[in-house]
C-alpha cells in the first residue's frame, strides 16, 4: 500500500477522499459529497475513446466532468474517475492532451505520477463488490 507523508498535498487529498467516501461505497453518493464539498457540479460519463486513453477530465465554469472508457470493469472505472478527481484536488491544469494513458506514457509526467498513487492507494482500501456503481445520479 502506497503512504504518504502527511504534509504531502497528495496525503491531504488522500484524507480528504475518505473523509467523503460512503460505507458501503456507492460512487454516486461519493461524487455528490465531492459536488457539495467543491460547489461544483461533478458528472461521469462513459465514452468510447481511443486504446490509449481509458479517461479525461474537462471543467466548465460550474461543471467538471470525468470522461471514462465504456469498457472498463468496476475497479477500473473507480480508478480512472478518482485518478481525474485527484488531478482536480491537486490543482493540475487539465488539458485536452491528457487523459490517463495508461501504458503508453508509463506515467512519466509528473501529474500523471501523482494522481495515479492517489487513486491507487485510495481504491486499494475500498470494499469494491461491482453492486455499489450505480452511475445513473452522475449523468
């Protein structure tokens, strides 16, 4: 299991998430207290995409929102949307070049880097049984 120092942003990040996160976990109840604890509107959508990418995020002025590949397994899915949650938490610069390219890019970028520990130390410690995805409340 990944640990961070506690001073670390990722640390903090990582304390936040589970601070929100629900038990059981229910990823529409996790996102809403997301929503409420930003004041922002938070949407996942599944998407065909490229091999090379399995998920992007992109903000509007009140929405962000989390483009995920459509053939990702549970685990996966909550790996990808919680790997662009932390880009957000941790103040990274989206851009429209970037999406998780697992694999390809081999998280060389330092962004990438961090919001892949996050999301992986985050969803290592999640009870995920594939009945808690219900997505229809995000979008």
């Amino acid at each position: 299991m990944t640990r961070f120092s506690r001073s670390t942003p990722q640390a903090k990040v990582l304390a936040l998430l589970n601070a929100l996160t629900p038990r059981p976990w229910n990823l529409t109840i996790f996102l809403q207290r997301l929503s409420a604890h930003l004041n922002r509107r938070m949407m996942v959508k599944m998407s065909d995409m490229p091999p090379e990418m399995t998920g992007v995020w992109m903000a509007t002025a009140t929405t962000d929102y989390i483009f995920v590949t459509s053939n990702a397994d549970c685990t996966r899915l909550v790996t990808i949307v919680v790997h662009e949650i932390a880009h957000i938490l941790l103040g990274h610069r989206q851009s429209t070049e970037r999406g998780s390219r697992i694999g390809q890019l081999g998280f060389a970028a330092v962004p990438e880097q961090e919001a892949e520990l996050v999301a992986t130390a985050f969803v290592s410690r999640l009870d995920l049984d594939g009945r808690a995805l219900d997505t229809s409340a995000t979008g």
